[in-house]
C-alpha cells in the first residue's frame, strides 16, 4: 500500500511540474488484476516523456541522484521507495527495433 501511495505521490509530482509520465510496470500492471493488490511491487517504475537531458536535470533538482544511470533509466528513491525514472518505456537489443520501436512510442505516447 505505501508503494502504492508513494507511486501516486510521484505521479502528481511529475504532473504538476509540467513532466508528462505513465506509470509501468507494476502498478501500472495492478490495475488490470480482479484484485490490485495480488502484485506487490518493491519499486516503482516511471516513464517521462521528455529527452534524457531534461530529465536528468529534474531528478537532480528533485532527487538524491547516486551514479547508478542506466541505458533505460536512472536509479532514485521517494520516501524510501525506490523509484526508476525511465527514458523510455522499453528496450530491444536489435538497434533497428529498438529505433522502430522509440518511434512507435513518440507517435502513440498520447494513448
């Protein structure tokens, strides 16, 4: 529940600093079970519409950054929930896919 809470905290947060984000993932994924709370999340995983510089800069005004920066994402925490501030939402291996793939995500990211 405190995941839970802590995601919807996040999400405001974002959204009220100008940030367009979806939550993924687990909670994200929550929603689509009979019963919510069946999946117990440890973190919570965001993806921020936004290029990597911005998002970069936001999380080091508004986060204790530490050097654990990913390809995907960057590692932080929000009241002692660990948080992934992703730069998109997925990832392929295959260079070609994976660009196909960041196209189809800026073309729908309104859906």
């Amino acid at each position: 529940m405190k995941v839970n809470a802590v995601a919807s905290k996040l999400f405001s947060m974002l959204r009220e600093d100008g940030m367009r984000c979806c939550i993924l993932k687990g909670q994200g994924n929550a929603l689509m079970y009979p019963n919510p709370y069946s999946r117990t999340p440890g973190d919570i995983d965001v993806w921020i519409d936004a290029s990597m510089e911005r998002i970069m800069e936001y999380a080091q005004k508004k986060f204790e950054l530490e050097d654990d920066i990913r390809l995907q994402h960057l590692e932080t925490s929000l009241d002692g929930v660990p948080v992934e501030l992703h730069f998109f939402p997925c990832s392929m291996n295959n260079p070609i896919y994976h660009a196909r793939l960041q196209k189809w995500f800026r073309r729908n990211a309104d859906l």
